[in-house]
C-alpha cells in the first residue's frame, strides 16, 4: 500500500491487546475522518476468523486499507493484536472497517477465550456487517477451525438486546472445485446446528437464527450497503457518526465489566450524551456569541429598536445547529434535549430581556410623569389628565413589550406592567397630595392676606361694631375662597367626603387665623389701651392736639378716654366669632369704671367673702377655649392701665395751672386795693411833682429785676411759707449781685477806648433814665439765664413774656 493510502484510511488501533480502549486515537480518527458530519449516512464492517486466516489481507484489498498483514516466509504468528479501525477508500456512504485478532491464536492459549469473546461481542454490537473468514475445506468437518468460532459469535449474541440484525457475510477462501451450490447448503446446515446446540435464554429458546442474522455470500455489495436491500438494510438502532465514539467506549466498557449490552438502552444512552454534548456546545457558543454580546450591551446602555426579532434569531440559529446535528439521535431524547437547550438559553438571555423591560418601564413612567405635568400646566383637569397621560404611557409600554417579545419564549411582560401601573399610580397619587397641597396652601395664602391686615386693623379701631365687622369679614372671605376652591378641586374627581374635609379644613383655618391674630393682639392690649387713652386725652373732637388752657374739663376727658381704653379691653376680652351675647363690657365697666373694684375690695375683706364680678377665671356664656383675657387678667392689666396714665393726666393738670398762672400776671384785688389806701399821699404827692416819678420808675424796674431774678411764681407753687423762706434766703445775695452787675457794666463804659468811645456815642444823646432802664435790663435778662432752674414750657413763657415787658421799657 502507498503512503496516500495510508494516509486516506487512518488506521487507528481501537483497542490495544490487553482490552484497553483508546479513547485519544478514536478521536483522532473521527477528526481527522470527518465521520461526525455523516449522520446516519455510515456503515460498519468488522471482520472475524481464525488466526492467520488472511482477514487483514482481505480487507486492505477489499477497502484499500493498510491493516498490517503476515509474512508468511517469517513464519505463523499474531500479527493483528486487539482491535484495529480505518476507513474504507472509494466506497460510499463513508464506511468503517475494524479488523479484529484472531481466534484461536495459541499466543494467548487454549483457556484464555475471554479477549475472543468480549471482541466478538463488540463487533456484533458496533458493526452493521460482520465478515467471517474460513476455510473451504472446513465447510462440512465435524471438528473444523471455525466451528469454536461460530459458538462464540451465536452466544455473545444472545447477550444482544437489540432490534435490528446483523449481516453475516461467510468468507470462503482457498475454494475447491466443489459448485458453491454444494457448499452453501451445508453451510447453511453446520451454523444451523451450532445455533441450536448454543444454549439460549429461555425467551429466546425456539427463536429461528433468522431473527438474529441475515446470511449471505460476499459479492458487490458494499456500494450502497446502508440503502434498502443492500448489506446493512437494517439500520434500526443505528447510532449517528457524532456519536460513535461514545457509543463505542461505552458498549466496550461495558463488555469489559462482563455486563449485559442492552442496544436500544445503549442507543438512548448514547443519544441522550450526544445531544446533551451538543446542547452545551450550542449554548456555550451562544454565550460567546458576538451578536448576542453586543445586543446584550446595547440592552444595558437602553432601548434596542427590534430586540425581539433580533433575539429571536440568534436563538433560532442555534437551536437550528442543534436540530441539524442531532436530527439522527433518538427522537424522544433529541425533543427533551432540545426543550432544554432551549430553556437554558431562554434563561439564559432572560436578564436581557428583562433589563429591555426595566427600560420600558422607566421610560413609560418617565413619560407619564411629564405628559402629567404638561396637562396639568395646559390647565387640564388632575384625574383627566392622570387618564390621558396613563393610556398613552400604557399604549407605548405595550407595543414596546411586542418588539422585545422573543418568538421561542412565552415571557409574560404583564408582572412588569402591573408594577408600572402601581408605580404610575403611586406618582399620581404623590402628584395629586403635591398638588392638594400646593392648592390648599395657595388659597390659605389667599385668606391670610385677606384677613391679617383687615382683622388687625379692626382690633385697632377696637369698638362695639369689632367683632361684628370681623364675622362679616370672615363669612365673605371664606365663602369666596371656598367656592374658589370647589370650582378647582372638581378637576380632581375627589369623593365628596374628601372634598367636605378639605372645605372644612380650609374654613378652620380661617377661623383659626382670626383666632391666632386676636391672640396677638391680646398680648399687646396694654399698649393698644394706652395708645387708645393717650388719642382721646391728648385731641379734640376735631383730632387735634389738645391745648390746656384752664378750660377744660380734665376729668370728664379722662373719664372718656379710660371709657375709650376699657371698650377696646372688653373687645379683647374674648373671641366672639359664633355670635353667642355676653355681659363681658357691661361687666368691666361696673366693675372698673365705677369704682366697685376698689371700694368691693375692702368691703369683701369685712364681710370674708368675695362678690368681685372679676374674681373668676372665665367668663359667663364664654368657652374656655374663646377666652382671650380672664376677668382677673382684666382686673390687672386696668390697674397696670390706670398707673401708667396718671402721669398724663397729672401733667395735664399742672399744665392748665401754669397757663392760668401765666395769663395773669397782676397782683390780687384786694392787694391793689390795699396799695392805693395806703399810699394815697404819695399818690398825691407825685401827681404834684411829677419828677418824683423817676424813683418809682427806678423802684419797679429794680422790683421787676427781682422778681424774675427770685421767680417769685415757681417758689410760691410750694407754698406761702415755704416761698416766704425761699425768697427772704435769696433776697440779699440776689441784691448784690444786681448792684455788682450795675457796677461793673458802668466801670465798664468809662474804661473803654476811642473805637469804643465811637461807637457809644449813641448813648450820649440818650437819657439817663434811658440808659438805666436799659442796663438794668440787660443785666437782668442776663441773670434769668444763669439761674434758670426750671425748664417747663410755663416758665419759658414767662421768661419770654419778661424779656418783652423789658424791652418795651428800656423803649420808652
């Protein structure tokens, strides 16, 4: 044989000498052979017979093998040990020959059988045609070499559970000249007789060999032997090309461990392995699969336009290479195989399908909450515009859920969208208490604004009509807000329990701000009081400022402004929004413009209990919790008033005295009358010589220069005595220094040089009594400064009414 050959046949030993299998060359073998790209398009031959029968010889001319052969010069000896495979050249479909050791051999001895038994068994098991090699002239012999051999193979082949049969191919070499018509019925006798003294199992005691072998003579018939009617025409059970090598390691294990071969259990067995094996080949390529990662990163980045349609048909490709590579397995185990191929790959690629989901969702529930919010600012309805936005979030969702669908999977997106809805539901339940909320807090805005400065301003102006104004006030506002709020809330297709609620939430804090502000306004009626007494006392009818003239009749002013104060402290009393009467005002002013306080307390002392209208926490007719100020908090705050106001009205007192005193300035009558009897004569006297006039006149402006100089009036507001006292300690050290000044301003006039002298001359056509009068009051305006004492606006106006006087004297 050439070197071509022998590289076209691949003779591989499949099974060395001492039975053990060799797995790596088998391999090889199938590799380098192609034999699992044939399907059930193969065909086995093995080849039996006695040793150095020339069984290698006639395969390696029959199939163009290269299996070793005997030198028949070197002697005869074992020249195939164990058991050999190559492919057979030319022939089709591709078909595996397996040369066999011969039996009989004496290199393993006469008792050492079971190699021969356990080889033939394999070859019966693997092989679709099985050659037996003999000899012509052992055709008939009692004691012929292959009987032994015939026994092994009809014994081993009971051990068989197998539905399809062998072709026996007998092998007749070295022919005589006896017609082959002769022989081959006593062929057909001696395996017939060997049959039936092989010992059976009870089940198959009386089977026909026909059952078990189909009989023929070698001729052409290897071309097209797996075809109808060719050689191997039964092909039941056969195991396809990708799984031979499997199947024959175990069926020669299991030979080996001397059990029983069970063919179709075999043949499950080895289509269940090779279908698992390309199951995981399949699914190990899907995993690496550079379609399939690159859809799988698109997925994570977002959506994938046609996910579906492109998962589908990475999946279908692989479960197409599964079908074609397993289409000659068993079908049962070829189906379950496949479902589970197709489950692992499902789950496989599920988290990508369920990440395409987690996309939908979010960007469904993204876009919910957008077109939300553009229908709520287009002025939309709240529940419509939930509606609207939900259908169309919804509508999308779905037919994002048909192009991620995968048409091997029946994945249901329906948890996923019933999480969508809650979350959908979930924000428009957020966006509806938000929007409530917002919506509430606006109209209560609106309330505030329209009560605070209103209700405060009425507090302020404090009267009988206060709380009246208020109520009015409150019920139109809080009308208007609410009808407001009912016209607005409607979008929200609340149920009417709700919508009552929020109504009257919205009308308690109205309340509940008037509340607050009167409160407010009870913590600072002291000042609210003082500043009611101080406008009343301090103006006229007119507004304007009062001028204490001595006409006015201070108590009953005072009278009116406390009555002014103690109507704002009764309005302030309570809060009177229900329209419910009390005798809050009636009581403060019986009890506090009347004078009972004062006088009740000490009479309540003698009689050892208390019939005070104000000794009480609360107030007749009036909840506790409407109660501002307690009748005792009255009765505390108006004394606080009263002893804060008398300063007022005490200075208004001394005002209108210091007005009268200023106003007249002359002495009394019955001074004046005093004057005239008693210095009638001098009265005479100075009509008759009218320059005695002069001393008088030099007497009063000097009298007159004491008087403001002693401020005779303020020393004689203390008393006469004490005025007396006052004026008699001042009267000699206010002399002198009159006379000081007197003496120091004419010392003065003679010192001063010519510019001075210039500028004096006026005074030298002036006249005595001119100049006098003239330094005389100068110097005592000079005084009334430097012993002012007494800063009241009475005194400056006598100061100022003096320094007129004065001046119209030093005039004349």
């Amino acid at each position: 044989m050439g070197e071509r050959e022998e590289e076209d046949c691949f003779p591989t030993q499949l099974i060395d000498g001492k039975g053990e299998f060799n797995v790596e060359g088998l391999d090889t073998f199938v590799n380098k052979t192609k034999l699992s790209d044939s399907g059930l398009s193969y065909a086995v031959v093995a080849i039996m017979g006695p040793q150095s029968s020339g069984k290698s010889t006639l395969l390696n001319h029959l199939f163009k093998t290269s299996f070793r052969e005997m030198d028949a010069f070197a002697g005869r000896s074992q020249t195939t040990k164990g058991i050999w495979m190559a492919k057979c050249v030319g022939i089709e479909p591709f078909t595996l020959v397996m040369d066999l050791e011969g039996t009989d051999g004496r290199e393993r001895g006469e008792d050492d059988t079971t190699f021969e038994k356990q080889s033939a068994l394999f070859a019966l098991a693997v092989a679709d045609i099985v050659l037996i090699n003999m000899w012509c002239h052992d055709i008939g012999r009692e004691q012929a070499a292959n009987k032994p051999l015939l026994k092994t193979v009809f014994q081993v082949m009971l051990r068989l559970f197998s539905p399809r049969k062998t072709t026996l191919l007998f092998v007749i070499r070295d022919k005589t000249k006896t017609p082959m018509e002769l022989l081959e019925p006593v062929l057909r006798e001696d395996i017939q007789k060997i049959w039936d003294l092989v010992r059976k199992p009870e089940a198959h005691k009386n089977t026909p060999l026909s059952e078990f072998f189909n009989v023929a003579e070698l001729r052409q018939k290897f071309f097209h032997s797996i075809s109808p009617g060719g050689l191997a025409g039964d092909r039941r059970g056969v195991v396809p090309a990708s799984g031979f090598s499997f199947s024959s390691q175990e069926i020669w294990k299991v030979i080996k461990e001397n059990r029983d071969l069970d063919l179709p259990a075999h043949k499950v067995m080895v289509a269940t392995v090779r279908c698992e094996e390309i199951a995981n080949e399949k699914l190990h390529h899907l995993a690496t699969d550079e379609t399939w990662l690159e859809l799988q990163k698109a997925a994570e980045d977002g959506l994938v336009p046609g996910f579906g349609r492109k998962l589908t048909s990475i999946l279908e490709k692989y479960l197409s290479e599964y079908d074609a590579e397993a289409i000659y397995f068993d079908e049962g185990v070829r189906k379950e195989k496949r479902l589970q191929l197709k489950s692992k790959a499902l789950d496989f690629v599920y988290s990508a399908y369920a990440t395409m989901l987690g996309h939908l969702r979010s960007n469904a529930l993204e876009s919910f909450k957008i077109r939300l919010e553009q229908s709520l600012n287009q002025g939309k309805g709240f529940a419509n515009a939930v509606r609207d936005s939900q259908q169309s979030c919804l509508l999308v969702f779905d037919k994002g859920c048909e192009d991620a669908a995968v048409t091997q999977a029946t994945w249901n997106a329906s948890k996923v969208r019933e999480k969508l809805c809650r979350d959908i539901d979930s924000h428009a339940s957020s966006a509806q208490t938000a929007r409530l909320s917002e919506l509430t807090a606006n109209y209560e805005k609106r309330l505030t604004q329209a009560l605070s400065e209103p209700v405060e301003s009425l507090f302020e102006a404090g009267g009988k009509e206060t709380w009246p104004s208020i109520r009015t006030l409150l019920k139109r506002e809080t009308e208007a807000a609410v009808t407001d709020f009912l016209d607005v809330v409607t979008g929200f297709e609340l149920d009417h329990a709700t919508i009552d609620d929020m109504v009257q939430n919205l009308k308690d804090y109205s309340r509940s701000l008037v509340e607050k502000k009167a409160r407010e306004e009870a913590a600072k009626i002291l000042i609210r009081m003082k500043d009611r007494f101080s406008t009343v006392f301090s103006h006229d009818k007119d507004s304007m400022p009062r001028v204490w003239t001595g006409k006015e009749d201070i108590r009953a002013i005072t009278k009116d402004a406390r009555a002014e104060a103690l109507s704002l402290l009764s309005v302030m009393a309570a809060i009177r929004l229900d329209e419910r009467p009390d005798k809050i005002e009636s009581t403060l002013f019986s009890s506090l413009m009347d004078g009972t306080v004062s006088d009740s307390s000490s009479h309540n002392r003698s009689l050892g209990a208390s019939t005070d209208p104000l000794a009480s926490s609360s107030w007749e007719k009036v909840p506790p919790k409407d109660v501002l100020l307690s009748p005792v908090q009255c009765k505390s705050l108006w004394r606080q008033f009263k002893s804060e106001t008398e300063y007022t009205v005490t200075q208004a007192i001394s005002a209108q005295e210091a007005h009268k005193r200023n106003n007249n300035w002359l002495p009394p009558a019955w001074a004046i009358v005093l004057m005239f009897v008693l210095g009638f004569n001098e009265l005479m006297m100075l009509l008759k010589n009218p320059l005695y006039l002069l001393g008088p006149f030099v007497a009063f402006l000097l009298c007159k220069a004491l008087w403001v100089q002693l401020d005779v009036p303020r020393e004689f507001q203390h008393g006469a005595l004490a005025g007396v006292l006052s004026i008699t300690s001042k009267f000699l050290p206010t002399v002198m220094n009159l006379l000081r000044k007197l003496a120091e301003e004419a010392q003065g006039k003679t010192t001063q040089g010519v510019p001075e002298y210039s500028a004096s001359q006026s005074y030298r056509h002036q006249s005595p009594s001119h100049s006098i009068s003239e330094s005389v009051s100068s110097n005592i305006s000079s005084l009334a400064d430097d012993d002012a004492e007494y800063s009241s606006p009475a005194l400056a106006q006598r100061r100022n009414t003096s320094n007129v006087r004065e001046t119209e004297i030093s005039e004349m």
